[in-house]
C-alpha cells in the first residue's frame, strides 16, 4: 500500500502537468527501488490512479505514522520520514534537503524543534548510514524522531530536547552503498576516509585543506555544516545596494563580515555517527602521527570521554561485562587507540566545525537481521537521549552581551544591568575555554552558545570585534552552567585583532563571488539600457522590445 501510494501521487503530478490534448497514452516516469523506469499507460487507467492517489492521501493524512523497525528502499525510507513529519511529527517535524548522492538519490534530514523557535537554539544531529553496509542508523534516526514527537507531555526527555533543542536526525548519508549492499559509496570509495585530515599537508590547528577530489557526499556534509551559501547571497546585495545607493563608505560591511565569519557553520556543536561492527563510543583522536596504534588524546580529551562515557553508560549493554572487547573500559575508546584512521568525519567535524562528534558502534554485527532492530531501538533510545541532552541542555552555555553607549538607534533592549544610555545587545562573540583551541562562537542574532564540557574549572575567553575581551573562571557542574557576559566598546576606532580566526580562502573566495556579483548586476543593467535605448531609436515601445526578446 504505502509503494502504490506513492506511485499514485507521483501519477497525479504528471496528470496536472500534462496538455489536454492528444496523444492517448502518455509516458509515466515512476521511481521504484531508485530505478526510473517509463510506463505507457493509457490516460483511462492514469483517472482510476488519481482517484486512488485521493483515496489514499486522505487515509494517509487521518492515519499515525505507524513505523515499522524494518530495511527499506531509498524511496520509501524517504516516504517514511515525510508520513512521520505530516502526522506524529506535524507540530514539531520539517524535512530538510541536504543535496543528492552520486547517483542523484536525495538526501535530507528530518529535523524537530518547537515551531517557530529556532532562534538561538543548540543544534544537535545524529547522521546514520554512512557506511553502506551499515544501515541500522537508517532505521535508528526515524525511530527516535517518532518516539521523541509520540511522547511530548508524557516523558520529560522528549518534552525538553523538543522544545530546548534544534535536532536533525540525517538517515543515510550513503544512499547509494545502501542500494548496492557495500561499504562505498557508487564509485566504492569510503567516505568516512574522505575527510580533510589533520595530517594532511597544510593543515593548521582549526583548518583541513580540501583537496578537489572529494566525492559527492564528502561535500554534502561538509557544506551542511558550514552553511556558507546563503550568507554569501546577502553579502553581494548588501554591498551591490550599498553602492548603487552611493553610500559604500557607509556599508555596514564590517559588520557583515563578522556575521560571514560566525555563519560560516551551522553552530551544530554535537554530533553522533552510527556504525556498526562492534559495541562501543568511540572519540578522536581517530589518527596517531606515526600511524601506529595506541591513545591520541586531543585537548578536549576529557570532554568526549565524558561524552562517550555518557552514551555507554545509558545504553543497556555498551558499558557491561558481557561486551567482552570493551570490558576494560566499559564501552568507549579513543579512536587511535583502537585502530588509526585518516580523513574521518568526527576528526574533520572537531577540527573545522568545532563539533564534538562521537563514533557509535551500535552492533556486532554488521548488518543485523531486522527482528533484532526493535531490540537494537531500545538499547539505544536511553544512550540517544542522553546525549542529546548532556551535549546541549546541560552543557556550558550563555549569552554574551555588548554594552553599547552613547545613543544606540537600536531602541531593542536585552539583559540586565543597562544604565542610563546605555543598551544591552546580544552580539556575535568567540568563547575559548583554554586549553581547548576550539573557537565556539555564538549565535549572530541571539548572542546564545553552547559547548558540551566535562565537569570541572575552566579559563574562558570570551571576545568580539569592537569590544574589551574578558577572561573567567567557570566552574563547570554535572548539570550544566549558564552564564550572562557583558562586554564593555573599546573606545572609537579601536579593534581586537585576532578574535576569530577566518581561512583566507574563504575571505578570497567571498571576495569573488562579490566581484562576480557586482559585475553581473552591473553587466544586467547595462543590457536593459541599452535595450531601452535600441527601442527609442527604433520607435518601438520597451514592452515590444520585451516581446522580441521572449520570443
């Protein structure tokens, strides 16, 4: 029922589209086990399925959800993900394209937080399938997202991670290995090796150099977290308008820098990858610069290990004896200590999204057999929802304020402790908790951050363009810490170099699109002159000239 429902309203979108007249039969492209294939159909039996298309969207509009623990197709893991957003998830659910594999199979992300209440919120995602061969995360992510959404109100871990948490949950991220049974991707390439990697040539402490060979999906990633795209689109306008308004001395461009700057990622700060192959949390590093076997601690070693240590112990089996490989450490290792690897995705999300991402082995066995996947779903929906909340709700979190003086325009006022002329504003900052190198940088509108952080006594830097950095001391609980900063403005015409560190190519690359933009804007305009001008000397009205042009 759910594959013919499908098909149908694929059949009714191709009715809608197509002429009224002739021909008699028509060509139907349907996507099955993700082959297209083309069906003449007669236009009398296309009727019979768009009435059926209608019977079948409303049964599936006034239906649950009704999730089944079981191994599907490329097409219907993503009819399962949007039946869940429409009915349990209505309230809370949206689907997000991320891009298409190789071989053009979508891939997206279901994502869940509070309606309209995303603003400032910390973003957590669990990805799943990123092995081909290893397909329960496929299975895990849709699993979660309907428990979380059927048990608002009733169990105070979804009622908080649905409102305090921006989740996206990304069932496949190699929808291609899937479909062929193997570990690659089409072209067989692993793409948990296809990482930038920190041992690569160039690479610093908080950048990867890419190479240009990286495969379709590498990219995918990489691209969701940076979230580069849309920014760059109102940074060219901005500056385009800036000048045609002739106040570019004017531009707030420093300011849209900085905001360039902070928007780069996605502020996604923790992560989870599902694996299969063993039972265990793994935590970078993943590489030794040897290449040899043995513990590669990074300097937010304590974190993730108390982030692993997290996982394993809520999860039923991770952390006990019976998990015989890992009984000495009850369910977590550092990921060179186990075996080194080279151009993983949780080194490359730590290093260039500071993104604190951990590597689940969820299974023994590489592709469990589908009566155990209810079983699986319930060893780990404890694990799942601990961390989510370990990494966001109770984490090191706050808002940083500017202290702006001298008669702001801005009448919005935020915080406490504003004097007379004064003005609270929350504003982008980085926040460094030594002797960590990961820049945390807050959100750009709401002036909120998050960072996952073992319990302890921190130094924390916290500084933004414009303004006096500040140094302090945090005592970081079991339960979280949340802190209010207040940054005084340095005097005029100062600065604070160096508060966050931005790649030069990217600054080269913004530059150019800026370059190309203008110059396209510019290159637009001079056309519909001259075209204004060809049609006055012509005697033509503009809007003939138009016609021509359609035509």
């Amino acid at each position: 029922v759910q594959e013919r429902g499908a098909v149908a309203r694929r059949v009714v979108v191709v009715m809608l589209l197509w002429p009224k007249r002739r021909p008699i039969c028509i060509p139907l492209c349907v996507m099955s086990d993700e082959r297209a294939r083309i069906i003449i159909m007669p236009r009398l039996a296309l009727y019979v399925l768009a009435v059926l298309a209608v019977i079948a969207r409303g049964a599936e509009s006034t239906s649950s959800s009704s999730f089944t623990y079981e191994y599907s197709s490329n097409l219907d893991l993503a009819d399962s993900a949007r039946r869940i957003v429409s009915t349990t998830c209505a309230k809370y659910g949206s689907i997000e394209v991320l891009g298409t594999s190789t071989e053009g199979v979508e891939v997206f992300a279901v994502r869940l937080r509070k309606e309209n209440n995303n603003e400032g919120l910390p973003k957590v995602k669990i990805v799943g399938n990123l092995h081909g061969d290893e397909p329960t995360g496929r299975v895990l992510t849709l699993g979660l997202a309907e428990w979380l959404c059927g048990h608002v109100g009733k169990d105070e871990r979804a009622s908080l991670i649905l409102s305090k948490v921006d989740l996206w949950l990304v069932p496949t991220v190699n929808p291609d290995g899937y479909a062929l049974g193997r570990r690659g991707n089409s072209k067989d390439v692993d793409l948990n090796r296809d990482f930038p990697d920190r041992f690569d040539e160039g690479a610093t402490s908080n950048w990867l150099p890419e190479r240009g060979n990286h495969q379709v999906e590498t990219r995918m990633i990489m691209d969701f977290i940076r979230r580069e795209g849309p920014f760059v689109s109102r940074y060219v306008v901005v500056l385009v308008v800036c000048w045609l308004v002739r106040r570019l001395a004017a531009c707030p461009y420093r300011s849209i820098d900085r905001s360039l700057a902070h928007s780069r990622y996605a502020l996604v700060r923790s992560s989870l990858a599902i694996h299969e192959g063993a039972l265990v949390a793994n935590y970078p590093w993943d590489g030794s610069p040897d290449r040899s076997t043995g513990n590669q601690p990074s300097p937010d070693d304590a974190t993730f290990r108390d982030l692993a240590r997290g996982y394993a112990s809520a999860h039923r089996k991770m952390s006990l004896a019976s998990n015989v490989e890992f009984a000495k450490t009850k369910g977590i290792t550092n990921g060179a200590a186990w075996y080194p690897i080279y151009g993983s995705m949780q080194d490359w999300n730590y290093v260039v999204a500071g993104c604190m991402e951990l590597t689940l082995e969820v299974s023994e066995d590489k592709w469990p057999d589908e009566s155990k996947l209810p079983g699986l779903f319930e060893d780990n929906l404890p694990a799942m929802l601990e961390f989510i909340l370990r990494s966001s709700v109770r984490s090191f979190s706050g808002i940083v304020y500017g202290i702006h003086t001298n008669g702001s325009s801005n009448n919005r006022k935020a915080g406490a402790g504003a004097g007379a002329g004064k003005q609270n504003l929350p504003i982008p900052a980085s926040v460094t908790v030594h002797p960590s190198f990961m820049n945390t940088t807050t959100d750009p509108t709401a002036g909120t951050f998050y960072r996952p952080l073992a319990p302890g006594t921190y130094t924390v830097e916290v500084a933004a363009e414009g303004f006096k950095p500040k140094t302090m001391q945090v005592e970081m609980a079991e339960d979280g810490v949340f802190v209010r900063v207040y940054l005084n403005m340095l005097s005029s015409g100062a600065t604070t170099a160096g508060w966050l560190v931005v790649d030069p190519r990217e600054q080269f690359q913004s530059g150019v699109i800026i370059v190309v933009g203008v110059a396209t804007i510019a290159g637009g305009g001079l056309f519909w002159i001259h075209q204004l001008l060809l049609s006055r000397s012509s005697g033509r009205s503009l809007m003939s000239s138009l016609k021509i042009l359609r035509r």
